[in-house]
C-alpha cells in the first residue's frame, strides 16, 4: 500500500550489538548526569567528565558490529522494499550494514571537528589518541577543542534533521508511512517525525509514547521482527530469494488510491458523478493489473502484490451500482502528482549537503519507471493521460545526469516498473 516506506531507528536496533541504551531503565543516563557530563556546557567547563566518560563509551560504539535488524534493513533498502532511514543513533552501523541512504539526526561519532576553525577533522582513533596523551580537552593547532561529531546536550539539530523533513515534505505524495524500529519515541524534536506521514508502524520491545497513533504495534526486538519479515517477505515470493523491485513498481499504491476514494466517497454525498470517476479508475487499475508486462518472468512476490491489489479493487468494484457509467477518474492527475513529487525529491536532494551519487541515480531511476508506467497506463487508452509534462522530466533527468556526471539508462528506466 505504501511502496518504500521511510525508516526512523533509535537506541533499541543497536543494543544488541552490545551499545547500551542511554535512557530506558537501567541505561546510561541512570548513572551519569548527562548535563553535567555529555552537553556542550560540559564540554567546555567539564571536559575532564566529558572526555572520562565520554572515551570508554565511544570505543564501545566502534568497535560494535551491525546486528541481523541493521543487515536486513540495509538489505531491504538496497533491493527497494524500504525507503531512506532517519536514525538517532551515532554509530554508523546502519551504513555499515549495507544502507546507503541514511540521515544521522544525532551525529556520527567517525570523525571529530575544531569548533572553532572548523576546518580541522581528525578521526576518532587520532582524538582517542590526544586523550591517552593527556590532551584533555584535545585541542586544534588554532585553540578550539575537537569535538567529536555528535549533536550533545545544548547542540542545534544537524542539517541532516532538515534536509530529512524537507525531503518528506516535497515527497510525501507516495511515502505516507513511516517504520519506527527501536525508539521510545519521547526524546524531541525526533518523535515529530512520525507526524510528517499518514501512517505509522512500531517495532519495539517496549510501549512507546505514540503507540496510540500508531496503525500497526509489533513488540519485540528488532532483529528478531526483521528476520521474521524478511522469512514472511521470502515465502511471499516463493521461497525464492528476495530479488531487487523494480524501482518503479507502485501497484499497491494505486490500489490505495482507490480504495481511499470508495472510503471518501462512502461518507458523502452528491458521489454519482465521483462514483463514475471511480469506476473510471477502477477499469484502468484493473487493465493494468490482468495485462501486466512480462508478468510471467516476475519474481514472486511481484506477482503476489499484483494479484492482491487486483482483488482489492474488485472488491470494491461488486459493490458499485451495475448502472454506474465510467468517466476519467483520478488515477491519471495522482500518478502525474506522484512523479512530480519524486523529481522535486530528487533537485532537492542533489541540493544536501551529504548527496551522494548512488541515491542520485537511484532517485532517477524511480522517476523515469514511473514515467514508463504512466506510458503504459495511457496506451491502454482508457483514460485520457497528459504526456507533455512527464515527456518534459525526462529532458530534465538528462539534464541533471549531465550536470552531476550520474550514468542513466533511460530506455532501462522507463521499463523499470
């Protein structure tokens, strides 16, 4: 129903890579006054606490190693099951565990910079190593104390924390759920996140402070859940290994679209004229779906999203009236809006700071199968498509795969769906 949806992890995906949980009963902050010893106050008037506390904890977080929850979500977002991550964590076993696509809304702790010059970046190793001399607090050829890249008690949020809501914001035509693993959920401003989407799901081994707003609450830890979706996601497809989606396949996206319009319109009036849109949509979803492209070469669970979406529409579709005549419905004007949407995530994107070139071409790749879906939606000639606007995106793809030196198969893209 919702294809890619975003991720926000807290402190609970990492615990079981040994990496203690700083606030739940028994955590860190239970024994350390983490104003006093983990704050930008502490920093420059308690740097003997700040550095006494702090090393031990950050040599834990290196040497820890990703867990099952950060391989399989790394896994599902490189074949395209899962969309970007939002984590509060500092420890870089998400990228470490095969994520690309990830927005460190606390800091990192691989590097540590001068805050004064700013220019000075040294390693953690090289800053342990000042510690050890006796360095504390280490300080840069100019002065400035070297701090390690985390967001501290008293720190303004990083730019990744707004480059994350921006991007939801501009893309939240087709990501409208959000997959909290691991986090309580009381620490802001991160827990206003999940109110950026329509629909929110909870992974958690303990209640959480939005549970209440929450469609779906699964309780346990994070890499027993994940392994236990990615078995239900492979018996899905046959029992055959989980192969990449294609980066345009949105079918139970457009399932969603009419069964929210059937849900509107149930609780209006006046719906005779909306009723024939719907029935409109209905016939070209449905077309869709029993003449899908190289259906028969499709990994299972393909196939299995197909079949579903088209019982869900044919289910509304029984009970239609039988007098209900088709006119051209929405699904034309919300696929053209979900493209759009998509390539002002992608000129926002290439804009960040942190953008990186394998997202790049993998947010070009999404547009242009989208595009090709929308191609092959029109040529049923059901509806009544606009060509001129989506024909218009892929001149500005090319223009962007040029600028930003980004390889592009278009005719490979505009087949990916």
């Amino acid at each position: 129903m919702y294809p890619r949806p975003w991720i926000l992890t807290g402190a609970g995906i990492s615990t079981e890579s040994g990496i203690p949980d700083f606030r739940s009963s028994g955590g860190l902050w239970e024994k350390v006054d983490p104003i006093q010893n983990f704050s930008t106050w502490a920093l420059y008037n308690n740097p003997t606490g700040f550095f006494t506390y702090g090393m031990p904890m950050f040599e834990q977080i290196i040497e820890a190693k990703p867990n099952k929850a950060h391989l399989i979500v790394g896994e599902l977002q490189a074949k395209r099951f899962l969309g970007p991550i939002i984590t509060q964590n500092v420890d870089s076993l998400h990228q470490r565990g095969g994520a690309k696509w990830v927005y460190e809304v606390h800091g990192h702790i691989r590097t540590a910079t001068c805050i004064n010059c700013r220019d000075k970046v040294v390693t953690m190793e090289e800053l342990f190593s000042l510690v050890q001399e006796g360095q504390i607090p280490p300080k840069c050829d100019c002065g400035g104390i070297l701090k390690p890249d985390v967001i501290l008690f008293g720190d303004a949020m990083p730019e990744d924390f707004q480059d994350a809501i921006n991007l939801i914001r501009c893309h939240g035509t087709t990501d409208n759920m959000i997959i909290v693993i691991g986090s309580s959920l009381t620490v802001s401003p991160i827990n206003s996140f999940p109110f950026e989407f329509e629909k929110l799901a909870i992974i958690n081994n303990s209640p959480t402070a939005l549970d209440g707003n929450a469609e779906i609450i699964i309780s346990g830890s994070a890499s027993e859940i994940m392994q236990q979706i990615k078995d239900r996601l492979i018996e899905l497809n046959n029992n055959e290994e989980l192969q990449p989606m294609p980066p345009g396949f949105m079918v139970g996206r457009l399932a969603t679209i009419i069964n929210d319009m059937w849900e509107k319109i149930q609780s209006s009036k006046n719906n005779q004229e909306k009723l024939s849109k719907l029935m409109g949509d209905i016939i070209l979803v449905e077309k869709l779906l029993t003449s899908y492209p190289n259906l028969e070469s499709r990994q299972g669970i393909e196939k299995y999203l197909i079949d579903i979406s088209l019982k869900s529409i044919q289910k509304i579709k029984r009970k239609l009236p039988d007098n209900i005549k088709p006119m051209d419905g929405y699904i034309p004007r919300s696929l053209n809006d979900i493209i759009n949407s998509h390539y002002k995530a992608l000129a926002l994107y290439v804009n960040q700071d942190n953008w990186q070139s394998e997202i790049v071409q993998e947010l070009m790749q999404q547009i242009l199968g989208l595009i090709g879906l929308y191609r092959y939606m029109g040529a049923l000639k059901i509806q009544r498509f606009e060509y001129n606007l989506v024909d218009e995106l892929v001149n500005k793809i090319l223009g962007l795969a040029n600028q930003y030196k980004i390889i592009v198969d278009v005719e490979k893209g505009l087949n990916g769906y």
